[in-house]
C-alpha cells in the first residue's frame, strides 16, 4: 500500500502527463475543449489507482473507488457526447482570440492547472478511503446515499438540456424543462452535491477534515471561476431578453421555486 501524499504525488505525475498529451492533441484538432473530458477522467482513473494502491480497508477503498470512476467517466462520456460533431467550446474561442499568437503557451500552463486540480480533488477521496475501522458503517452509507442522489440528479439535469436542445423549436430559447424551471445551473449544483459524498466517509480519517476542501473548492470554481460567471455571460450574448428573464425568475444555484415574472 502506499501512503496519502506519495500516492497523491503518483496522481499528480501521471495527470501532468495526460495534460501534455491533451495539450498536443488540441495543437492538431484545434480544440482545446478535450481538457474537460480529461479532467473529468483523469480524477476517475484517480480514483481507482487509489482503490488499488491506498490505504484504507479494502471495502471501504473499493466503495470510494467505484464512485469517484463511475462519477469521472460518466461525466467524461457526457461531454464527449455534448461536444461530439460541434466546434470549440465559446469559452476556449475566446481564450484564443484574447490571447492570440500566445495562446498556445497559455494553454499549456492551464493545461497543466488542471493536473494540479485533479491531484486536488482526488484527496478527499484517498482520505476517505483511510477511515479507519474495516468493516462498513452507517457514515459509509450515507456517502453512498448522497453520491446517487448528487449523480442521478446531475445525470438528469444533462439529459433534460439534451432533450430541449435537439428540438429545433427551441433554437435559441432558454430551458426551463425539469430540474431547470428550479435553478438555472441544476448540473452545477449536484455537481458541487456530489463532492459532498465523501465528507461522511472520510470525516472521522486523519485529516479528515480535508474532506471539506471538495465541496469548498468546486464551489469558488463554480461561482468565480469557470462556471456559472462565463456561462451566463455567453448565454445574455446568445439568448438576450429571455435569459435575463430566465435570471431575474429562477435561482441561481440551489433549486428552488420560481418568482413571479417581473
């Protein structure tokens, strides 16, 4: 077995690696949206490297191991599906044209900001796994719990988006089917839901208070950084009057019902 930080150094060299590769091959497709799908997967194969080389007892790694790779690669799969047949995500569009000839050296250092994150975000999961106590608990449950509630809901939430963006009725209208009627980043909010599944498991580790760090971060990233601020940003520009709507009717984040139009 081998030991949290030297296990997390083994994830964070094999990231970076994956992050170069990812690098060269958006040098030939010209999309620099394949470091989504790589992150996502890069914390699932995480996930499983730690069930089968980490600490901790053998079922509770293999019950933590299961749901960060089936977490990682279902995610993964949805983007690939999402962004199968279409050009450069916006978001990394306008990255190219803000930093022009250098965008290249850009992409390479952002690239690897993402092998950090995914070392980052695979530590709640190697903590957890290091409760100690072997035989499976009420605590080890609840995770459980929260994890299918967190990825049955952010599974739903993507499908309901699918739906509504393949009727060509609907060509630059806002969704508000389902889950989206409730909150305008239903995905979002299960996704930050879901970070939350390992705190219960892990809590009571050495430093288990770590475990904190999942939810707390992918809720700066969601809210600051590359999530809620560039997607309305992109969807004012695209839809106008009926997202601002969409705004002033509907939570941002947490589901809840809407207001009355204004």
């Amino acid at each position: 077995m081998i030991g949290p930080l030297a296990l997390l150094g083994l994830v964070l060299a094999g990231a970076s690696l994956l992050m170069v590769l990812v690098w060269l091959v958006q040098r030939v497709r010209g999309d620099a949206g394949i470091v989504d799908l790589a992150w996502a997967g890069g914390i699932a194969v995480s996930a499983i490297v730690a069930a089968l080389l980490g600490e901790g007892a053998a079922g509770r790694r293999a019950l933590v191991g299961a749901m960060g790779g089936a977490w990682g690669f279902r995610l993964a799969l949805h983007l690939w599906r999402r962004s199968r047949g279409r050009s450069e995500d916006g978001r990394y569009q306008d990255l190219r044209r803000r930093f022009g000839a250098r965008v290249q050296a850009f992409f390479f250092w952002f690239f690897q900001f993402q092998a950090v994150a995914i070392a980052i975000f695979a530590a709640p999961m190697v903590l957890a796994m290091r409760r100690p106590g072997g035989a499976l608990t009420v605590w080890d449950a609840l995770g459980a719990v929260i994890w299918l509630v967190a990825v049955g809901g952010e599974a739903l939430a993507d499908a309901q988006l699918d739906r509504f963006r393949r009727d060509p009725a609907n060509h630059g209208r806002t969704c508000r089917a389902g889950l989206w009627r409730y909150s305008r980043h239903p995905n979002y909010f299960f996704e930050w839901l879901h970070w939350f599944a390992y705190v219960p498991i892990g809590i009571a580790a050495p430093w288990g208070a770590m475990t904190l760090m999942g939810p707390a971060l992918m809720l700066f990233f969601l809210y600051r950084v590359t999530g809620i601020p560039l997607t309305e940003q992109r969807a004012i520009a695209s839809r106008g009057e009926d997202y601002r709507r969409y705004q002033r009717e509907t939570s941002a984040f947490i589901p809840w019902f809407p207001r009355s139009p204004s």
